[in-house]
C-alpha cells in the first residue's frame, strides 16, 4: 500500500505521528513507536479543497449518517506523505539560509577592503611637517632708484671701526658684521698679518655706532686669518642689541657700470670717528693667477681697508683692499673669495638652515 492511501494519526500515548492506512482507521492498531494499543479515529468525510496542505478532520462519524464520498482521480486521492513535507522544510531553510548569505555579502562588499598595502599605511606615523623655509628678504630700492634710506641705515649699523694696538703702534681699519652672532670680517692686514710679517697684538678693539652717542666698544677675540686672501675673522660679545649680519653674494651677480656703496673709515681717527659713506661703479672683474678683484672707479681711502662695498639692496658684493694711490683704480675682494674664506673657517662659523 502506498503512503498517499494512508492517514495521519497521533498516538494518544506519545503524541506520535503515525501513517494509517485508510482501511485500518476505526480499528485497533499499535504505534510503532511506543507500542501502545489505541483505537484508531473512523474514517472522516472527504471534502474538496484547493489547498493541498489541508489534513481531513478526525472527527468521529458513523458509517450512517456519514454520506460515501464520491471516487476520485488516483491523483485526486494522492495525499502529501511525511517525505514531502520534510523535502519541503529542508527546501525552506536552503531558500531563506541562501538568501541570508545574499544580502550578507552584497552588504560586506560595500565595506572598504582592507588589503595588506592599507593595512600598512593605517600604522605609518604621520610624517613630521617639514620647517617652513625661511621668506627671502623683499629687496627695496629707494624712490630715486638708489639705496633706501632704512638700507642704508642697516648697513651703517653693522659697519664697525677697528682699532689694533701693537708694540709698534695702533692700526686702524673697518670691519663689518655677517657671518654669524658677533662675527666680525675684516682685512688680515688691519690686525698686522700680511704675507710677509705677523705683528704682535696686544688688543683689538671693534668700536660699534663709532662717533654716535651711543658709540661702544668691545675686545675681540681673532678666530681666524688668511694672510692670502688678506681676511680676518674676529669674535664680539654683545650682550644686548647686536648689529644685523650682512648678506654676502657672489660677484657673477654684478657687472661692469653698476653702482655700488663703500662703508668705513677713511682717515681713522685723524679725520673723526664717523662713519663715511661713497657711491663708485664697478670698472672691471680682474683675475691675476688664484687671486681675484673687483675694480670699481674710486671711492676708497687708507682706513676703508675691510669694509663692506655693497649694492643698492645693501648685500655685501665685496670688502675694500687696495688703492693704487693718485687713480681712482680701487680693488675690493670679491663675495666668491669671502664665501671660500668662510667655508675654510669650518666650525668657527655657525651652520645655518636653507
């Protein structure tokens, strides 16, 4: 007999489901599963319904005023048996665990992936924000096209005299602050070194604001000579309100014709303390062997020997040396030679940040 010509029937003792055939219902039957003996319910009245998953009422009729159901089509009578209704429960939890899995992972896909190479990147530390570098000083000329007067002020402030006393008497000469804090350049020969002889110092003074009333004046310390390229370089502590450092440039960025400014002391203390101020040109850029010279048309005198000749921005391009006395041909040692001169000072000179 098969399962579609059987009913359901609970077991009154253990509440099984059992399958009884249709021919045993209203008879004694045994439960398969706890051997209990129970009256199986009377056969029920069929009654059409459309849907398949109806179960026929167990309630209980007499055979006669129960009205014989009318025969059907062996697929009318076909009923569905336990193995389709497990089938179809075990169909439902694939659907919807299929479906859970779906929208899983459509959602998991719009997270961000994570790879190694972002991984990586998330434990980087932050990079340390580099040091603003420094704004170049605005170059100002004046209304007249020449040297502004707060120019000319800076360069007359960082312009200092210079006194050497020696056995053999006191020398005098200028000098100018750039470099570093307290540093002072000058020619070598203003503090007795010259390639042929070294005097005996006994003190050099640097005379700040020389002939103002606010004139001061501070030992110096010699750091370092080249007797060649006739540069000194001389140490000042000043506790309060040092001068400006000039900027020194190289000399390609001049040419022939330009007007340049020469600071010092002409005369040194014959003619006062106070500090001169020239305007000259540029004659020529000379070469001679491993020595070079700027030529400009005049404008020095004994005394100016170490002092800054500038450009109208007041940028160092030169430091006075020499004059060839009854022409106006004055030499002046070039900004390459002074930056060499520096770079040969080694530690002397304070490193500064680009």
């Amino acid at each position: 007999m098969s399962v579609a010509d059987s009913t359901l029937v609970h077991c009154p003792a253990c509440q099984a489901v059992l399958p009884v055939p249709t021919s045993q219902l209203g008879k004694k039957i045994r439960c398969g599963k706890c051997n209990e003996i129970f009256q199986s319910p009377a056969p029920a009245a069929l009654v059409e319904d459309d849907n398949p998953f109806a179960i026929p009422s167990t309630a209980s009729a007499t055979e006669e005023d129960t009205p014989r159901p009318r025969p059907r089509s062996p697929e009318a009578k076909k009923g569905l048996g336990m193995p389709v209704i497990i089938g179809a429960a075990v169909l439902a939890v694939i659907v919807l665990g299929g479906a859970a899995f779906g929208i899983r992972y459509a959602l998991k896909d719009k997270e961000p992936v994570k790879t190694a190479e972002g991984t990586n990147k998330q434990k980087e530390q932050p990079k340390p924000r580099e040091k603003e570098k420094p704004k170049e000083k605005e170059l100002v000329l004046g209304p007249d096209g020449k040297m502004a007067d707060a120019t000319l002020e800076r360069v007359k402030g960082s312009t200092v005299y210079i006194r050497t006393i020696m056995d053999n008497g006191v020398g005098m000469g200028t000098g100018f602050f750039a470099a570093g804090p307290g540093l002072v350049v000058t020619n070598a020969h203003v503090i007795g070194q010259t390639e042929e002889k070294i005097e005996k110092v006994k003190e050099i003074q640097v005379v700040l604001n020389s002939g103002q009333n606010d004139e001061r004046a501070f030992v110096s310390k010699l750091l370092k000579a080249d007797r060649g390229l006739d540069l000194a370089l001389l140490k000042v502590d000043i506790p309060n309100n040092a001068p400006p450092l000039l900027e020194v440039i190289d000399s390609f960025k001049l040419k022939e014709t330009q007007t340049v400014y020469i600071f010092g002391f002409p005369g040194g203390e014959r003619l006062g303390r106070t500090i001169s101020v020239n305007m000259s040109t540029i004659s020529s850029f000379r070469r001679e062997q491993e020595v070079s010279w700027i030529q400009v048309a005049g404008g020095m005198h004994p005394g100016n020997s170490g002092g800054p000749v500038t450009d109208a921005y007041g940028r160092v391009v030169g430091v006075c040396r020499a004059i060839i006395r009854g022409t106006p041909i004055n030499m002046a040692i070039p900004g390459d030679s002074v930056h060499n001169f520096f770079h040969n000072a080694g530690e002397l000179i304070p490193k500064t940040e680009k």
